[in-house]
C-alpha cells in the first residue's frame, strides 16, 4: 500500500480496523447463548386483557415516532432524508409491532420477531450517518447488503443459538459511530443530537439490565424493561428532531 494514498484514507481504514476487530473478538468467543431467564420480567401484570401490559404498551412510542418520520419525510420535512432514514424510521415503526409481540408471549420464537426489525433500525440509522459522513452514495449502496446481514444475524441466533453475531450487528455501530462523528465533519448542523440519542439508548440498556431492581425501588410502579422502552423511544424522537431542525452547512467531506 502507498504511503500517500494510506496517508489519505487513513479514516477509512480506521472505521474498517474497528468494525473487523469487533467483529474478530466476538468469534473468538465460545459461542453466546440466550439465557431462558431472558424471558421473565418483572413486571408480569394484566390489563383489559392483555398480557404484560406494561411492556406491551410501553412499545407505542415507537409506532408514533417511526410513522412521523415517515410521513414528515415523505412532505419534505426533513433535512437530508433519504432511503436510509426511511429505513431507520420503518425499523422504528416495525419494533412497536415485533416487541409488543413478543412481550405479549415472551418466548425465543416470538422474540425473532422482536429483534429482526430493530436490526433494520440499527442498520438503517448507521447507512444514514455512514452516507452522510464518508460518502453519500455509500449508504445506499450497503444498505441491502446490511439489512441482510442483519436478519440473517438474528436467524443465526434461533437456528444455533448463538447471538455473537447478532451482538456484533447491534453494538458494533455503537463503536463506530462516534468515530465517524469525530473523525469525519459534519455535513449538517445539529449533530451533537445523534450523541443524546446515543445517551438515550445506553440508559435504556442500563434499565433493561436492572429491570427487577428498578421494580422494587419503584415498589412494584414500573419495570426497568418498560422504562427502558421509553428511553429508547426517545432517543429515536431525538433523531427524528435532528432531522426536522438541522441545515445543509455545505462542508467538504474528509477524505
């Protein structure tokens, strides 16, 4: 490889270590296997008939901010839209459906249809910022092959019962992205956003972990799971913000 051209597209190269190396330490691994508890939340109780209704419910916001996203960039009402944050805001719409499934019968069949959809979340927010960062066409140009991949991690998982992959597909994004943000500048105004964004989902694992712990702090209230939900749900609505209220700021593109 020639100096200059290393000495050019030193970024790339970096954002390619970063995404393979993840990816090489997570198949290093003996295989990562669903643990049944997965599937016993704390907050178990019934309304109006319907299972787990909490969590059930809590899956709402999604629907609303996805179909938002939807229709205001279908009127031209967000900067920068493309067929990657349509992609990103179907996903959104797409885990209201497949998460309030799943919790309705927590079970490993009914929680594919849960994750396959935030798969196309995740992989429609990471094109986005990826075509907006490094290339405008490049997005694009992976976004098939990515949403592949996703469903193909999460069908991977339920025939062999190992979520390395799909892990990969989940996190691996969360290491890249704020490479991209610092490495690469920004096209747009309002950027910082995508960090809130990014804070919001880290509460929102940091509840789904402590799911029975926050139940019993908030004496039986609400569940750390259903919490999770809504935080989640607002990093999504921060997302859907940035698009609505960021401008063109005609930056040339790092190469």
């Amino acid at each position: 490889m020639h100096a200059p051209a290393l000495k050019r597209h030193w970024r790339h190269y970096l954002l390619f270590l970063i995404a393979a190396a993840s990816l090489l330490v997570l198949l290093c691994l003996p295989p990562i296997h669903q643990d049944a508890r997965y599937h016993e939340f704390a907050d178990s109780r019934s309304f109006f008939g319907v299972p787990n209704f909490a969590d059930v419910v809590s899956n709402a916001p999604f629907l609303i901010v996805g179909l938002t996203g939807i229709m205001l960039g279908a009127f031209g009402c967000l900067t920068g839209y493309s067929i990657c944050w349509f992609t990103f805001f179907l996903g959104v719409s797409l885990v209201s459906v497949g998460s309030g499934y799943y919790h309705w019968d927590p079970n490993n069949d009914s929680l594919v249809w849960d994750r396959l959809p935030m798969t196309v979340a995740f992989i429609g927010l990471f094109m986005a910022i990826l075509s907006e960062s490094v290339h405008p066409k490049l997005g694009t140009i992976l976004l098939l092959p990515g949403l592949l991949l996703g469903a193909g991690s999460v069908i991977y998982w339920h025939w062999y019962d190992d979520l390395r992959l799909y892990a990969w597909v989940q996190y691996a994004p969360l290491l890249i992205l704020p490479a991209l943000l610092a490495l690469y500048p920004s096209q747009y105004s309002h950027r910082y956003m995508l960090l809130i964004a990014l804070a919001c989902y880290l509460l929102a694992k940091l509840f789904e972990v402590s799911d029975r712990q926050v139940f019993a702090i908030l004496l039986g209230g609400v569940s750390g799971h259903t919490i999770k939900h809504l935080w989640a749900a607002t990093g999504c609505f921060c997302i859907l913000q940035m698009l609505r209220k960021r401008q063109f700021l005609n930056v040339k593109r790092a190469t």
